[in-house]
C-alpha cells in the first residue's frame, strides 16, 4: 500500500469545509475557552465601539420582540380601539414592507432636502443676528487693531509697560554681588585639595600634623606646605599686569611718553579691521576652497578670478584680492572685465598702470577706454584719452558722445562734424550737431540725416521744429506730411500712441505748432470709423492729464472739423477751455459752437454767462436775444435772461420778461420765479396772486405749494400755513420736503405728538426715504427722548442700511468712545459718501487731530464739490485752526465749485432775505451758524 493511499484512507470528509452554524470547537469535550486582561483591553466607557474580534450581539428573534413590545397592560387599552400600538405589529416583515419603507425613507430624505437651504440660511441669520447682539471681544476691539497699522516704531515703543502688582521687596530685588577672590585665597584651596609626597621639617619632628586637641595626625600634610607642582597664582596676576603694560608701551610715544591712538578715530580703526562679511567663518573656507579648485581646474576663466578677489575683498583682506586679480590679468589678458576689477581693486596710480596694461591688450574696449579717462582728475587728461581712444576706435558713438560732453561749443561742432562722418546711422549725433550749427546749415545737416537713417522719425520732428523756431510755420505742417509718406515708403509702421507721445514733447519744449501738426497728422491713424469720436474724446482728457494742453486742444478742434454738429463734443471742448484756456478763447470756440448747434441751449447760456462774469452785460443780452430767436420758447433762456436782469438791478425788466414767459412759454418753474421775485421784491399780494393761478394750473408741481406756506407762516398765520401745506400733500403725496414743512411746523408750535404722527404717515406714503427718518430721529433728540432716538435710528439704519445722512446723524449719536467703531461701520456701508467723510472729519477734529481732520476734509470736498456743508465746516476749521493762506485758500475752492446743496448751505442760501449773496458771502454766513463738534 502506497503513502498516498495510506494519507487519503485517514483524511476526514469534513476536512477543509466551513463549519456548521453554531459550531463552537472543543465544546463537546468539555474544552470551554477562556478570557484574560490582554484579551479584554483597557477599562472603556459605555459608548465606546467594541473591537472587531468580538462578533455583533445576536438579534433577537421576531417573535421576542413581539412579546416584548405588546402591551397587555389597563392602561393600554381603550374600549373604542382596543390595546395601543401597531396594529401591523403582529404581521410578518416581509420585503413588500422593507420597500415600503426604503420609498418612505427616501421621500423624507428629499423633502429634508428641499427645505435643507432654507433652514441653512434661517440658521444663519439666527447666528449673525446673535453675533451682533453678542460681539467677541475680539470683534470689540477690531477697530483698534486696525488703528494699529498707523502706529509708528517710536509710538510703540512709548507705549508704558504693564504695571507691577507685586510688593516693593519683589519688584527690587538685591542684586547678587560678585566679588573677586584674592589670589591668596584660591591659592590655599589648591593647597588643600592636593596631596603632597614631601614632608616638612614640623611633620620630620612630630611626625605628623598637630590637631587643635594636641594630637598628631600621621600621613598628611600641613595646609601651609608647598609642592613642587602647585600654581602661584601671585605669579600669574604679576605676569598679566606685566604683558598688560607691554601693550600699552607698543601704542605710546617713546620721545614724549604721550599716547600716539587718537580716541575719536580709535573704534573706526578698529572697525576698519574686522572682516565686513557677515557669514561663518566655515562658508568662507568653503568657497575660498571651491575658488581655489576652480583657478586650478580652468586659470583661462575669467569670473573665477573675479570671484575669488571679491571673496578676499568683502573677508577684508584687501591685499590678497590685489594679488590674485592681478594673477587673473596675467592668466586672462584678453578679458576686460577682469582688468576693470583689477582697476577698482588697485588704488590711484597703480590703477592707471593697470589700465594702461589693459589698453595694450585691448585696445577696442570702449568700457576700458572709459575707465581710463575716470582716473584721470584733469580735464586736458581727460581729453587726451578719449582723442586717444577715438584714434583706435572711431566708430563708438558712447565715446563720441563722451569726448564731445568736454568740448566747448566750438570744438564739440567740429568733433560731431567729424563724428556723424565715423557714425553716420547715429541718430543722437545728428541731432546734436543740427543743435549747434546755425539755421541754414541746420537744415543741410538734417537732410544728410535723412539720407543716412531715412527710418527715423525724430530727424524729421526735429526738422519741423526748426522751421517753427525760425518762423518757417507753413513748411512745418509739409514736413510732418513728407515724414509720414516717407517713413511708410521705407516700411516702418506708424505708431499712433508714440506720435502722440512726441507730440506732448514738442509742447513741453515750446514747439506748439510742430505739435498740432502731428496731432493733426496721426491722430485718425489706425481708428475705425464708428471708434473715432469715442478715441478722440479719451487722448484729449489723457492729454489734458498729462498737461499738454496744446494736444488736446488741436484734437478738440480736429474732433470738432469732422463731426462739427455734435453737441457732446462742443461741450467738452468748451469745458476744457472754460478749466484750462482764457475767457477770450472759451468766448470764440461758444461762438462757432452755437453757429453750428443753434438748438443746444446750454452752449448760448455758457456764452452769455461768460460775458455776464466778464462785466459786459450788453453782449449777455444780445447773446441771449440770439438764443431766443434760435429757441423761441426755451424755458431756460428765459430764465436766464431773468436772472441777468435781476443780478443788474433791473426788476422791471425781469418783471416784464418773466410775464412774457408766463404768456409764451408758462411752466411750474416760470410761475415759480416769478412767485419769487414778487416774494423777494416784498410784493407778497402780487405774490399771492401767481400763486392761485400757478396752483390752479400746475398742482402736481410742490415747490408752488410750500412758498404758498412759507408766506402764509412768514406772515404768522399758521393755520393758513397749515392748510396750504395739507392742500399740496393731497397732489403731492410723495414730495419729501412738504412732510418735513408741515411736520417742523407742528413742532414749532409745540404740537409733538401730531408731529411725530405727521412724519410716521409720511414714512409710510414714502417708505425706505432716509430724510424722513432722520428728521423723526432729531425731533426724538429735539424733544429729549434719546431712547426712543435710539430706537428710531436703529429701525432706520435697517430699513436704509446705505443711506450716508442716517450713518453721519448715527456717529454723533454715540458716546465719545464708541464714535470711532461706529464710524468704521459707516464707512465700510457707505464708502464715497460725502456725508460720512463729513462726520468722520468732524469726529477727528472733536478730537483735536488738527493734521487728520484737514486731510479729511480735502477728501470730502473732492468726493462732492457741490456739497455746502462739506465746505462750511471745512472753513470753519481753517478759521478756528488754520492760517489766513489756508482760509484764502478754501474759500476759493469753494468759489470755484460754487455748490448748490447741503441741508444748512441751503437754510442760508434759499432764506428770501438772502437772495442776492454771492457764494463768498454766503459761506461765512453758514460757517457762523455751524456748531463747534463735541
């Protein structure tokens, strides 16, 4: 029988089978398993996941959690539905129910999902809203770390250290006291510490030491024995003082006995001799030796030896890197680079001899040639060397142009004569010889220029900027045209942005008529057609930017000859001229304007008023009768000519234009000047009248209503005031300024209650107004009810959360401390805002930073020139803080912008007894009535 026969009779059949369900091995005789700590682990909690070697606890049976989950109790049952509990609870759970479930499951998840954003976001607001009720204290103080950016170096280190709680015996401590130990001292411890194989004469006779007992100790020696090895350490003190006063003997005089060290150069000195490298002494080792293999390896590379003496150089040992750039020289002749080292290493006279090396062996280096002539200190020394140089190379414009630098006018003529014949494609030394001949030569020299670079358009600007110079106007604008052809005839693409650029140039050298004439040559190259007026319209406010006054106005006038009936571009060629040019040339360019634009009012009304400013009020009118005849029924014509009068005095005249107006062309605001000046004049029944028949006619128009109640309250009849005010919020329900009339006249004669109900009604005709909310807001503060202010505020900040009135109002609302937080808020909502630029700089100079508070002021009358308030308080500051150059100085701004708005500019301005002052009148008015901020 074979071993495999044998093997497979013995071989079980369960053998390699998976074992039967609830198979536990050794059970069967009595070999049960046990458990031990390294089994188990570490004590857990409760929650903690179990491993993965011990197996799931067995799911209880369908049937066991039927049994337990029926409740059979009293208290269970009902009589109408029996036990409580599923009814289905008893039914078998097959798969028709776990799909069931699964569709269920599914629905919930995707209508979780669909409400998943909403509810995001509700949770969201939730968080932010208690962020803000809640701030950090982080969030606190985020306005004072990012003050912390403006703080300087010597600010910060002023700043006070944090007190010391600790009693006075902490805060001083004694210092610990180090005091030298005599020598004697540390003699005897070495005594005593070492041992001693020779007896003294005492220890020979009683052989021993003497205790203070009387006894004898054998074997050890006295405390006073010496030994030949001890260390004298009075020895050693005496030899230090000795090297000491050696030293100071090799720095003295050995006549005079007086030191020879001087004490203010002494630590330069010594400075001087320390190494400036700054590295470890380890690196320059490294390189020193990796130099050093790279001379040995290759000694024709010339960085190599560079390298090396400019190693030895910065280490400070300045001889070693003489030395080894002079080795360089020999080993590289033909490498200028290392002669120019060995020149800047060596000092005075050795640098020349070495430059003079150089220049034999290379004598076409212009970089050596030029070293040559910087270590030469006389000029005639100077000159010979570049004559020298020229000789070996005569083509070199960098050296021509060096040499001729020293020449007088006279001599530099004949060397640029002689150097545009070695360089004839140098366009510079061209240039320079036509700058030094004399006219009709001039021109010979530019014209061999031409022939020589006939691809260079500066010969050509140039020679158009010599006839300009000589009076030859008409051959400038030929010779710009010639250039142009040429050039494109040589090939060479014509760059507008780089003619432009030219063109500014010639300007700011005084050639105005080269300028205008390139202008007119290139400023249509490469524009499309429907981009012409656009393009055009940018290189004139770029050139006005730039200062080249000249260009833009030939574009102007270039815009102006191909499209003469554009009205936009008339406008903006008379504002340049108005900001930039002189009364007599704005007056000319409004001339030709109106001839071809007789339809555009502005345009007549820009000339009339010029020649109003100018004091020739005959020419306004008849610029103005021309208007007319151009706009028969021109609403601002009319009003313009009724201005005119009314500024000179005539009030008939304006009385009578003012009812031709009302007969030829009525509208709200011909009735409404006309209203105003009967009011102005003291006519109040005249005006009364035009105030019936304009209501009647325009009702819509709210400005009629409220002068119908300023007159009625001016007079003191509030009532009428009252009802004329109610009467025009019936046409006019969304007219802002009449809610605040009626409101601030309720108030005024103490009727609060109906004055905050007349503002709420309001806001809700007019929601999200932010004047309306302000105006609730002071009547609050008015009235000393600062809560509700608050409140209000809060409530209006919500509603117009950008509205830069209801942040400035805001900042003053709050305590000292808080202003500068709120006034970060309000500008991160309200950015370029004037009236929060406005309030922030009245926040500065409440606290007296007099440098912040102008720098925000500028800023502000920048943002919004038109802006009354802005410059009131602006020279209210000057006049409290500033000098008389400063005010004079706003108030000409001021004129200049001539605003029109502004809630206390307009209290002043709009007030009938001032009707007739100027804006330098009107400004120290409302600067008087501004307040101090506190």
């Amino acid at each position: 029988m074979s071993v495999q026969s044998l093997v497979s009779r013995k071989k079980k059949s369960f053998i390699g089978l998976p074992s039967p369900l609830g198979y536990v091995p050794g059970l069967g005789r009595g070999a049960t398993g046990f458990t031990t700590r390294s089994d188990i682990g570490p004590a857990r909690d409760a929650d903690d996941i179990s491993d993965d070697r011990h197996g799931p606890p067995i799911k209880k049976s369908k049937e066991d959690e039927k049994d337990e989950e029926e409740d059979l109790n009293d208290a269970n049952y009902d009589e109408f539905t029996g036990y409580g509990g599923s009814l289905c609870s008893k039914d078998p759970y097959d798969k028709d129910d776990e799909e069931a479930d699964m569709v269920y499951e599914a629905v919930d998840k995707r209508m979780d999902e669909k409400r998943k954003e909403r509810r995001e976001k509700k949770l969201q607001e939730q968080i932010e809203k208690y962020r803000q009720e809640r701030p950090k204290i982080q969030q606190q103080f985020s306005d004072l770390k990012r003050d912390l950016a403006d703080v300087s170096m010597d600010e910060w280190l002023n700043i006070p250290e944090v007190g010391d709680a600790r009693n006075r015996k902490q805060r001083n401590p004694r210092s610990e006291k180090f005091t030298p130990v005599p020598d004697s001292v540390l003699g005897r411890a070495a005594a005593q510490a070492s041992t001693s194989s020779v007896l003294s004469e005492r220890e020979q006779k009683y052989g021993g030491l003497t205790t203070p007992y009387g006894t004898i100790t054998p074997g050890l020696s006295t405390p006073g024995g010496a030994t030949p090895g001890d260390i004298d350490m009075k020895k050693i003190g005496q030899a230090r003082n000795t090297l000491m006063d050696i030293k100071l003997t090799q720095v003295s005089d050995s006549v005079s006995g007086q030191t020879v060290v001087d004490p203010k150069g002494y630590l330069t000195d010594l400075q001087s001799m320390l190494p400036s490298h700054g590295g470890d002494i380890n690196d320059v080792k490294k390189a020193r030796l990796l130099l050093k293999s790279v001379r040995e390896t290759n000694p024709k590379h010339p960085p190599a030896w560079i390298a090396s003496a400019r190693l030895e150089e910065v280490t400070g040992k300045i001889q070693a890197a003489r030395n080894l750039i002079m080795k360089g020289c020999e080993e590289c002749p033909k490498s200028e680079d290392v002669w120019l080292e060995g020149a800047r290493l060596m000092p005075g006279d050795q640098a020349k001899a070495v430059v003079a090396q150089a220049v034999r062996q290379l004598p076409q280096s212009v970089r050596i040639w030029s070293k040559a002539s910087e270590l030469e200190t006389e000029l005639k020394a100077k000159k010979k060397v570049y004559r020298k140089a020229l000789e070996n190379i005569p083509n070199s414009v960098k050296l021509w142009k060096l040499a001729v630098e020293l020449e007088e006018e006279e001599d530099a003529r004949i060397m640029l004569s002689r150097a545009v014949e070695c360089c004839p494609t140098s366009v510079e030394l061209w240039l320079a010889l036509a700058r030094l001949e004399n006219y009709s030569n001039a021109r010979k020299v530019l014209n061999k220029a031409r022939e020589n670079i006939p691809t260079d358009r500066l010969i050509w600007i140039s020679a158009a900027k010599l006839e300009e110079a000589n009076n030859n106007i008409p051959m400038v604008e030929k010779i710009i045209e010639r250039a142009l052809n040429s050039l494109r005839a040589n090939m060479v693409e014509v760059n507008r942005e780089q003619w432009l650029k030219d063109a500014e140039d010639c300007e700011k050298a005084g050639s105005v008529f080269t300028c205008q004439a390139i202008v007119r040559a290139v400023i249509g190259v490469g524009v499309e057609e429907e981009d012409k007026k656009h393009t055009w319209m940018e290189d004139a406010e770029a050139c006005a930017v730039h200062g080249a006054n000249e260009c833009a106005r030939a574009i102007y006038a270039y815009a102006l000859s191909i499209f003469p009936s554009k009205k936009s571009i008339w406008l903006r060629a008379a504002y340049f001229e108005k900001n930039y040019g002189t009364r007599d040339s704005l007056e000319a360019l409004l001339q030709r304007a109106v001839a071809h634009c007789p339809k555009a009012e502005v345009l007549w009304l820009m000339g009339a008023k010029s020649k109003w400013l100018a004091g020739d009020v005959p020419a306004a009118r008849s610029i103005l009768a021309l208007a007319f005849q151009s706009n028969p029924n021109s609403e601002e014509i009319w009003l313009a000519a009724v201005k005119l009068e009314s500024e000179n005095n005539e009030f008939e005249r304006a009385r009578r234009l003012l009812q031709r107006a009302r007969n030829s062309a009525p509208t709200a605001r011909v009735f409404m000047k006309s209203v105003k000046l009967e009011w102005c004049m003291g006519e109040i029944d005249n005006a009364k009248t035009l105030l019936e028949d304009a209501t009647k006619h325009y009702p819509d128009f709210p400005k009629l209503w409220m002068m119908r109640g300023q007159i009625e309250d001016q007079a003191g009849r509030t009532s009428d005031a009252r009802e004329a005010y109610n009467q025009g919020l019936k046409k006019c329900p969304h007219s802002v300024p009449l809610w605040l009339l009626l409101s601030r006249l309720e108030e005024r004669i103490g009727q609060l209650i109906k004055a905050r109900s007349i503002l709420e009604k309001a806001r809700l005709k007019n929601p999200q107004t932010a004047e309306l909310w302000l105006e609730a807001v002071r009547l609050e503060n008015r009235a000393g009810m600062r809560n509700i202010a608050q409140n209000l505020m809060a409530k209006a900040l919500q509603e117009c959360p950008s509205s830069g009135t209801l942040w400035a109002e805001a900042i003053f609302m709050e305590p000292r401390p808080q202003r500068k937080t709120k006034s970060v808020d309000a500008l991160r909502r309200c950015e370029h805002d004037a009236n929060v630029l406005l309030a922030a700089s009245k926040m500065f100079w409440a606290e007296r930073k007099i440098v912040k508070a102008r720098e925000w002021f500028n800023r502000t009358v920048k943002i919004d020139p038109d802006n009354g308030d802005a410059w009131a308080n602006f020279y209210k500051f000057e006049m409290m803080h500033g000098d008389e150059e400063s005010q004079s100085q706003v108030c000409k701004r001021c004129l200049g912008s001539e605003p029109r708005h502004g809630e206390n500019w307009c209290a002043v301005s709009k007030n009938i007894e001032n009707w007739r002052l100027k804006t330098d009148e009107i400004l120290p008015l409302v600067a008087e009535s501004l307040a101090i901020p506190t």
